[in-house]
C-alpha cells in the first residue's frame, strides 16, 4: 500500500490524446456578445470601472485590480458595454462581470503602448499593469511571483501534461521567439541566473525546437519531464531543479525557484 501511495504520489501514467498538436492556431470569430467576469484569477477580484452605454476598445482596462493579489482585466472586443451585474461562476460563486456588445471592428484602444522597461521595478510594473496572469489554472498574478528576492533558478513550465490539450505546443512552435525574449528579460531585470525549461517527452519536436534555440543562451536548459499527469504541480515539477533540495511543502520561491507557465513568458 506505501508503495502505491508513493506512485500516485508522482501522478498518474494516463494515456495522451494530442488529436490538435499538429494543427495550426486558427484566429476565431469575433463574438457577437462578450460578458467579461471580475474574478479569473486568484486573489481580490477586479472593480469595474466601466458603466453601462460606455464605449470600449480592445485593450480598454475594464476592471481595476482589487489589491496586490488582484489582476487588472481588459475588454478582448470593442464595442458597447451592455451593463455591469452579478454574475454565476461555473464553481457557484458569484462576482461582478461587464457585459458587452461587439461591434465587430476589433479597435485597439490608443492606450496600448509597448512599456518601458529598464529594471526589475519597471518590469513588476508593465507585468501588474496590463494584468499577466499564470495560465496553469490558478491564475495567480505574476507580478507576486516577481516580487520574490534571491530567485536562482526560474522554471518554465511547458510540460502540458493534460491529455487532450496542445496549447504549450503551439506556443512553442508558432511563439517561440517571444517565449526566450519574455525569458530573457525575467533573467536579466530579475538577476535569475538559471532557468529550466521543462517539456514532457511526447514532444520531440518542441524539444529538439527548444533545445535549439537555446544552445548559445548562457544559464538556459531544456529538462525532457515524464509523462505524468498532473505535471504541473509545482510542488512536485520542482525536483529537477538545482535549488530544490528541500521539503515538498515548501513553496518554490523558499526554494530559491520561480516557476511560470510556458504561455505566460
């Protein structure tokens, strides 16, 4: 019986239906209709800062982050706000949402400026102003994970353990020179000498890809991970780091790491 508790412990050997992986990323269809909830991320939900008959672009902030552990949300569609209510989270909770009307033009706002960044300060910044959240479920703000001091090591997690999802693998193959520019500059303002870039082995290609373009980056590795699902526990993903010697209890920057999702860098 220990012993089995010990192998599900390290997650589930589940069959992997990549049906997608080969797929280009196609661009969807505007929405006629949007509602946009306050809460899609870990911590105090957004305020709404928009009101009924107000016009909005892509890009327009329509929710303002609650508190440090908050997130800054944006309209994904321009158009006019239908109004601002409650609304039933798919997990029973209730929050505020701004709802929508498209009008189908996709108008970037004037606002959306590329930020200056010159340091860690200012990075933190750009990363809390425009909202960037973990994709990896929780949403945690990434902003909270960039306050930590005396990072060593920083973990991409690009492992995609799910069973039916392919996204980590399009990023990486459509997306890849944005992956390393955003890892880069985490490394650089944030003074992280290593970095990890985990990717399970059922995709060769992304690691031969990875692996290559990462060759003549000092400090930057490609770690081929187990096809295990979850992967992307954190607590158990960082055992391939060299800073993680330690207890599984112990959160990953205690242990001198910093972990982000493939699709956030």
């Amino acid at each position: 019986m220990f012993k089995s508790l010990k192998r599900s412990a390290k997650g589930a050997a589940v069959p992997h239906e990549k049906g997608t992986a080969g797929m280009a990323t196609v661009t969807m269809a505007t929405p006629a209709h949007v509602i946009i909830p306050m809460s899609m991320h870990i911590g105090a939900p957004a305020e709404p800062v928009v009101k009924k008959g107000d016009q909005v672009c892509v890009g327009t902030l329509i929710g303002k982050a609650g508190g440090f552990v908050s997130a800054n949300i944006y309209s994904s569609v321009s158009g006019t706000v239908e109004g601002v209510a409650p609304f039933r989270m798919v997990n029973g909770s209730t929050c505020q949402a701004v709802a929508i009307a498209a009008d189908g033009q996709q108008t970037v706002d004037p606002a959306c400026v590329p930020p200056v960044v010159t340091d860690k300060k200012s990075l933190m910044a750009a990363v809390q102003a425009c909202g960037l959240v973990g994709l990896g479920g929780a949403g945690f703000p990434t902003h909270v994970k960039l306050a930590a001091e005396g990072i060593d090591t920083l973990l991409i997690n690009a492992a995609e353990c799910e069973p039916y999802l392919s996204t980590d693998t399009r990023e990486m193959l459509e997306c890849s020179d944005t992956i390393l520019s955003g890892i880069t500059a985490v490394m650089k303002y944030c003074n992280i000498p290593n970095c990890i870039i985990g990717i399970e082995r059922n995709k060769p290609e992304c690691i031969d890809l990875m692996c290559s373009l990462v060759r003549d980056m000092q400090g930057v590795s490609v770690k081929p991970l187990p096809m295990r699902y979850p992967q992307a526990l954190k607590k158990r993903w960082l055992k391939p780091a060299p800073a993680a010697k330690c207890r599984r209890s112990v959160l990953p920057a205690n242990r001198a790491c910093l972990q982000t999702y493939i699709v956030s860098s």
